[in-house]
C-alpha cells in the first residue's frame, strides 16, 4: 500500500512453490524384489498425497494499491502471485510376487487373499489478486501465474500372483485452480489524464494419471476374484479476471484556454486476460488403464477402466467509463476502450488397452467365468464467458474526439484422443468382451460453450461538435479435434465363449457459441461533427474428428 503527494507505488509479491518441474516432491509405498506368501487377509500398498481437510494446498491472497491525490501525481498498484506444485505419487509391487499358501496354518481361520495396489492426488490452487491505482495517471495491475502438474501411478511391473480373492490397481487424480485476479484504476484529476487497469491470469494442469500391469512373459497374474484396473482423472480450472478503470476529471482541461486549442487528452482503458490450458500438444494430460506383456488370468470379470473429466471455466471481462463535465469541456481527446479475452485448450489422451500379452497353450487375458471389459471416456469441457463494456459521458459543451470501445473475445480448443483397444494379444471371456471409447461431455452439456461479447457507448447531451463514436465487439474461435478409436488388431485372438464381442466408439462433441456487439451513440445536443454506433458479433465454430 502506498500514498503519495507525487509518486504512490504499491507492490504485492507472492510465490510459493512445492517441488519444482526437475524435483518434485514424491510420495510412494512400494513393495520391490520381494516374496510374500499370505494365508489370509489383505495385502494393501497406497500412496496417498492429497489437501488437508477440504482446505486448498495452496492458498494466496494478495494486493497491491497506491494513490496520489495531486494533479501532477502518478499511481501504481501491482499484484503478483505466482503459485506452483509439481508431485509424483506412486504405489507399486516391482519384481516381486504374492502367493496364497492354503492350510500352512499360519491363521486360524483362513480367508481370501486380496492385493488393492492405490495411487491418488489430491492438489488444489486457490488465489486472490488485486490491484489498484488511483492518480492523475493511474495504472492498476493483478497478474496470477499457477501450474499444477502432478503423475500418478498405480502398477504391477515383473510381478506374479496367485491369489483366491480380487487384485485392484487404482490411480486417481483430482487437479484444481481457482483464481480471481482484478485490476481497477481511477483518474481523479482535473487535467486530462490516463487510467489504466489490467488483469493476467495464466493457469496450467498437467501430469499422467496411470494404473497399469505389465511385465515379461515369465510373470503371470492369477486371481480368482476379479481384476479391476482403472485410472481416473478430474481436473477443473476456475479463472476469472477483471479489469475496471475509470477516468473522472470533472473540470475541463487546462494545458491550453477552451476555444484556444483545445484541452488535454484523457482516456481510460480496463483489459482482462486469462490463458487457461490442461496438457499441451507435445506433453497430453494422460489418463491411462492397461495390461501390457504378462498374463492374466481371472475366474470373474477384467475390468480396465480409464475415465477423464477435464474442465475449464473462464470469466473475463473488461469496464472502462470517462467523464467530462464543466462549462468548457473541450479536450482534443478522450477515450475509453474495455477489453476481455481468453485463451482456453484441452490436450487429453485417455487409454484403455490390451497390448502383447499372449500365453502359450491358453489365453493371454482370460476370464473363466465373467466379462472382459475395456472402457475409455472423455468428458472435456470448456465454457468462456469474456465481456468488455466501454461508457464515455461527455457532460460539457467543447469540440474534440470522444471515442468508446468494448470489445471481448475467446478462442476454445478441445483435441483429445481416445483409445479403447486390444493389440498383438489374445483374449477370451466367458461372457461378452467389450471396447468402449466414448467422447461425451457431463450432463450432456455442450463440449465448448462461449459468450462474447463487447459494448461501447457514447452519450453526448450537451452542445459540442467533433467526432462521438461508440463501438462494440464479441466473437469467438471454437475448435474440437477428436481421434476415436475402438479395434482389434496385430493378429489378435479375441473370444467370447457365451457373450459377444463389442465395438463402439462414440463422439458426442457439440459447440454452442454465441457473439455479440453493440455500438452506441446518443447525443442530444446541437453541434457539427460526425456521429457512429458500430456492433459486430462473430462466432467461427469447427469440429473435425
């Protein structure tokens, strides 16, 4: 915070930081080059890192405010706040093997050996930014940098089993950013100045969410239960950013005498932007479920289940107003212009699979009594609403340009690949064996949902002349690219003994775009000049997978 008769500067920092991108924290419960023989019971190995209570990992608040109250005064409010958590959390057996030893009468009463191998994350960002300036030139700036990128693996690597009860290998992954940033500058002085506000919000979510059984063919799984291995990912960012400035000198200008040349310029202007992406094109957010090179054989049903609900929620917007008033409002210039935007993207890669696992003389997944099921789903979203309102009220009687712009926009792009497959391996269930890779959005809401829109206004009710504009523009660039693929293929041997086989991929992406601009004039008093309200709304929506 700072006040000032000349100069106000007032400056907020934060950074907090757990790991970095080359050293992230890690957390792991691990059983490796290890025999375990059990009688009875549960063999359970979890790796937990997760938020305490419901309360964030992280959590910053702060501001930056200055203000001068002179003519000549210039004020500077800043807020910086950059956040960060890079984790690895992995739960696994690694060259090693689990037997169920009936009768050595090493219980009692003996029960079914079951193996649940969990990996799960919980990370979370919440941030508040503000910053303020009030001045004769006044700038305010809130500016949020926050990146969350987490791998979280649960597996069987060279690991063999021979268990009566269920193997369960689960990685799940919940992600979320919430941040508000806002700017907000006020030009309070007599002369013809400059208010300026501005918010950037820059938000990432990143990391491989894996649950996997793999090895050489030396190892094999056995389970008389079932096998379920599923990797789950939910990761949601929240942004809204705000940009607010007003200009208000209520006296006209002094640098020249009205109707000896005119005034000083003022103006305001009030930008918003927000860069929100989960995955990148050369690094994907991966959720994965798979068995890939040993065997695996089960009397119940084989489960690989990998689910991604992805989700991005921007708001942005932008406001800007300037008043001029008194008997000799004659500035050369005075402007207002409001701006918003966003830049939103999802790169996801979501797999279920089966790849290399055959067995001589039998199958290399085989199911004696169930189902073999392989499920990959996607439920990516992306809603944007950026809006930019620009009013400029001219009050007195004076010549000279009055401009009023808005405008706000968002460009949206979701490319995910989805995957439900069985390759170089051989399968057979006694019931149905299924492949599902599914693209649908939650409650079957739109993929991409965006509202732009911009609104510039322009009142002049006194005599004046001079050139009075008010312009407002929204639009939108909406793109979806999805890769479905569901198949069987590399000479693969797929049966089903009682059921059926089944294929499907299905894709129920949709845009719902809507644009707006509106361009306001209203003057009402007499005088030469040209007059204009200009709107324009557009919205590009393309969805090619």
């Amino acid at each position: 915070v700072a006040f000032g008769g000349k100069a106000g500067v007032g400056l907020g920092v934060g950074a907090n930081m757990l790991g970095t991108s080359t050293m992230p924290t890690v957390t792991q419960a691990y059983i490796a080059d290890s025999t375990l023989e059990m009688d009875g019971g549960d063999l359970t190995v979890s790796a937990i890192n997760e938020d305490a209570g419901n309360d964030p990992r992280i959590v910053a608040i702060g501001a930056g405010i200055s203000a001068g109250l002179n003519d000549s005064t210039f004020g500077l409010g800043v807020n910086l706040s950059i956040n960060l958590i890079y984790a690895d959390t992995n739960a696994y057996l690694k060259g090693s093997s689990v037997t169920e030893v009936a009768g050595s009468g090493l219980v009692a009463d003996p029960t079914l050996v079951s193996v649940t191998v969990t990996a799960k994350d919980t990370s979370s960002i919440f941030t508040v930014g503000g910053g303020v300036g009030i001045s004769a030139n006044a700038l305010g700036a809130a500016i949020a940098i926050n990146i969350i990128d987490n791998d979280v693996a649960a597996y069987l690597d060279d690991t063999s089993t021979d268990i009566d009860g269920d193997l369960i290998v689960q990685a799940d992954a919940t992600s979320d950013i919430y941040s508000f940033s806002l700017g907000v500058a006020a030009n309070i002085s007599s002369e013809g100045k400059i208010a300026g506000a501005g918010s950037v919000s820059v938000n990432q979510l990143g990391g491989a969410t894996e649950a996997y059984i793999s090895g050489g063919t030396s190892h094999s799984v056995v389970a008389d239960g079932q096998v379920k291995i599923t990797a789950d990912n939910q990761s949601t960012i929240e942004a809204i950013a705000g940009g607010i400035s007003l200009a208000i000198p209520f006296i006209s200008g002094t640098s020249d005498a009205s109707g000896a040349g005119g005034g000083t310029a003022s103006g305001a202007v009030g930008v918003s932007v927000s860069a929100n992406q989960i995955g990148k094109d050369q690094d994907r957010a991966e959720t994965v479920a798979y068995i890939d090179g040993l065997s695996v054989e089960s009397d119940g049903d084989i489960v690989l289940q990998a689910t991604a609900i992805l989700a991005i929620n921007a708001v942005t917007f932008g406001g800007a107003g300037s008043i001029t008033a008194g008997k000799d409002s004659n500035r050369k210039f005075v402007g207002t212009g409001a701006g918003a935007g966003s830049g939103n993207s999802i790169w996801s890669r979501t797999k279920a699979y089966i790849a290399n696992s055959t067995k001589t003389g039998s199958y290399g997944v085989l199911s004696n009594d169930g189902k073999v099921s392989l499920t990959a789903s996607d439920d990516s979203t992306v809603t944007a609403d950026a809006g930019g309102v620009a009013l400029a009220l001219k009050l007195g009687k004076g010549s000279g340009a009055e401009l009023a712009i808005g405008i706000g926009g968002a460009t949206n792009e979701i490319h995910s690949e989805i995957d439900a497959s069985i390759s170089d391996s051989s399968v057979k269930a006694k019931g149905d064996v299924t492949l599902d890779a599914d693209m649908q959005p939650v409650g079957n809401d739109a993929s991409i949902r965006a509202l732009t829109f911009g609104v510039g206004v322009q009142v002049t009710p006194a005599k004046g002349s001079g050139l009075n504009l008010g312009g407002g523009a929204g639009f939108s660039i909406n793109t979806i690219r999805n890769t479905l693929n569901a198949g069987i293929s590399d000479n693969s041997d797929v049966v089903s003994g009682s059921g059926s086989v089944k294929l499907t991929a299905s894709d129920r992406s949709t845009i719902d775009a809507d644009a707006a601009g509106i361009g306001i004039m209203l003057k009402f008093g007499q005088g030469s000049g040209a007059n204009a309200g200009l709107g324009i709304g557009v919205a590009l929506n393309d969805i090619q997978n």
